[in-house]
C-alpha cells in the first residue's frame, strides 16, 4: 500500500526485548479505541520510569484527551526522566486538544520510542524534531509494520483524501437449494463492526447481523449505510432510524438515532462516487458486503485495500493460496489470515489484481 511507508530497521536495531514488550503494550492499548475514534488514529501510550510503568492512556474521542496526556496524568511526577512508548508520533499542533509535544516536554519525559509517524501533513515528523529540539532522545519504527496496520485506514485516509476499503466476495456454495449461505464468524463480524460505513449487499439477513453488531459497538458519531433501496436491505426497525441521502446531494448527511443513510443508484454501481461522498463526511472506512457491487468490474476491485473471500470450505484446499480468480479478474492476497465459519472457510488479507482473466 502505497501510504505505508518503511522506516529504515537501522534506527531502532538497538531496541531491547523490553522496548519491544513495552511497545506491544502501548499498541494493545491502543486498539481499545477501535471503531470509536475516527476520523483520529488510535494511540497508545505509556510511561516508564526506573523500570517500573508509572502511567499508561489510550485516545477516547468524547472524552478529548489523547493518549499521552492521560499517561501524563497517571504518571504525575514520576513522567519526569521517563521513557515514552507510543505507537503514534506525538501532535505538534492545536486541534480539539493542545499539542502532545508540549505537554511531553514540559513533564520532562527524557525518552520516546515511537513506533511510526504520522502521516497527517500537519505532523509528519513535526512532533519528532520538537521532541528532539527539546533535548528528549527520540527513537523511531520499532514495530511499525504492526502500528501502520493497527492505523491502516487512517493512513490511507490522511495520505489520500479517500476511504480505506474491505471488500468481501462470496464464492457460490455447490448446494442447489443454497448458492450463497455464508453466515459471518464472531472474528469476521468483531472486525467489520469498527468500520464507519457499511455498504449493503443483497442478502438482507446479512446486511443486518453485520449493521446490529456494528451498532452494538460504542461510537462517538453514527454508523453510516450505504443501500440501494431500504425495503430490501434493512429490517423495519432499522429503517425507522435512518434519513435518506442521495449520493449526489450538496447538503451533509443528516443522523437520526445510530445510523445516516446514504442512498446508492443501482444505474450506476460503481464504487468511486460514493467513496467521493464519504470523503466529504470524514468518513475513513468502509465495508462493502457482497452482491450488490460488481466486485468483479476491474474498477470496482481496484478500490479494495482489503478483501476477505468467503469460501465453500469443500471446495477450498488447507494452506493459504496466494492466486485467486473472481468473475475474470486475477488477483494475488498477501498477508493472509483464515477463520472457519460454518461449512465456509474466511480468507482475509490485502490484494494486488493481476489481469484479466
């Protein structure tokens, strides 16, 4: 993915199993802001003092302060001459909180190891020169791989004005009585909850075990669906939350209880324009369930960042296939993870399309 970008592995060679242990943790911490801080990244931090954690955070949109205050607050005095473990470079700027760059230097921490940048134009290495200018030891890319997917669709998000994309194509069951029967594992379903926006497809008991897990979820701003026509996608509850917003209006999207809608034109189902209308929201992630977009059109596809393929498991070979074919695209998926899901096996990783078949 072209908005990750490698640190060199020089510059934190020297790291010791304790930083690495210590980094583990701010990343862990981190995650517990899944699906509740976008359009921010998810931030971890902790202080360390003589060996001994003396404050930890992680960012919570509602309650405004970002990770490192918190791990200030926590660590009090003991934050002076302590070591910073943070999964995200430090913000040097004013936005809904003062910058972290300021309230670390005047704790007086000594040292920070950070796993990546951050890419936001407004950053961008910024906070890591006035750590440094400051006269505290900066140290940066240990377990960055591991941060920059943690963060995946925000970076994609700052670095391209457009949403990060999880694609889900479901491959034909061989029954007659049943082409299509996936029915989504709690591991497939626990990660689709976190995205800001869910595009329906064309089984509706799909489309609402996915949007009620989604809902289930804290979030500090609405769920937003994408559908083609409500009566078909969404059951009656549902509908009665939701105000429509055609894809082409020039008014923001209006929220009713958990959930904006957004209408989709069906003469045109491409996914590209509604990735528009979703940048315009600062919305920087978004799931598309299988059946209503042609995932095999080569436009379509190419806008997957993500994609989990769910698999008849008779028809599908233990070991993970690199190679796969859809409709007449072929398309390589590196990174991949497997969950078992009733009689369909999930193969989740990132794609790169080959040809056409």
């Amino acid at each position: 993915m072209s908005w990750l970008r490698a640190t060199p592995a020089q510059q934190f060679s020297g790291m010791s199993d304790t930083d690495i242990f210590l980094m583990k943790r701010a990343l862990e911490l981190a995650r517990r802001g899944a699906g509740l801080v976008s359009p921010n990244p998810m931030v971890g931090a902790v202080l360390v003092n003589d060996g001994r954690v003396v404050g930890e955070g992680y960012h919570r949109y509602d309650l405004l302060k970002h990770a490192e205050s918190y791990a200030i607050d926590a660590a009090g005095k003991l934050a002076r001459g302590a070591t910073l473990y943070c999964n995200l470079e430090p913000c040097c700027h004013h936005g809904r909180t003062p910058p972290c760059t300021d309230a670390l230097i005047e704790a007086g921490i000594a040292r920070a190891v950070i796993a990546a940048k951050d890419a936001d134009a407004r950053v961008n290495g910024r906070g890591i020169e006035q750590l440094r200018e400051a006269g505290v030891e900066v140290e940066v890319g240990l377990l960055e791989d591991r941060a920059q997917r943690l963060n995946e669709s925000y970076f994609k998000f700052v670095t391209t004005g457009r949403p990060f994309v999880h694609g889900t194509i479901e491959y034909p069951a061989e029954s007659a009585s049943s082409l299509f029967d996936w029915r989504p594992s709690p591991e497939f379903l626990s990660v689709a909850s976190k995205y800001d926006a869910v595009m329906m497809g064309m089984r509706p008991e799909l489309n609402r075990v996915v949007v009620d897990q989604a809902l289930s979820r804290e979030r500090h701003r609405p769920l937003v669906v994408a559908a083609s026509n409500s009566r078909l996608f969404l059951n009656k509850q549902i509908e009665g939350e939701i105000s429509v917003v055609p894809i082409g209006t020039q008014h923001g999207a209006d929220a009713t209880g958990n959930l904006v809608r957004l209408e989709y034109d069906l003469t045109e189902p491409l996914l590209s324009p509604l990735l528009v209308k979703l940048s315009t929201m600062e919305v920087t992630s978004l799931l598309s369930l299988p059946g209503l977009l042609d995932s095999s059109d080569t436009a379509n596809f190419g806008e997957f960042d993500k994609v989990t393929l769910a698999v008849p498991s008779g028809t599908y070979e233990q070991g993970i296939a690199t190679r796969w074919a859809f409709g007449d695209i072929e398309f390589n998926l590196d990174d991949v993870s497997i969950e078992q899901a009733g009689e369909y096996t999930e193969l989740t990783g990132y794609p790169s399309l080959q040809e056409v078949a």
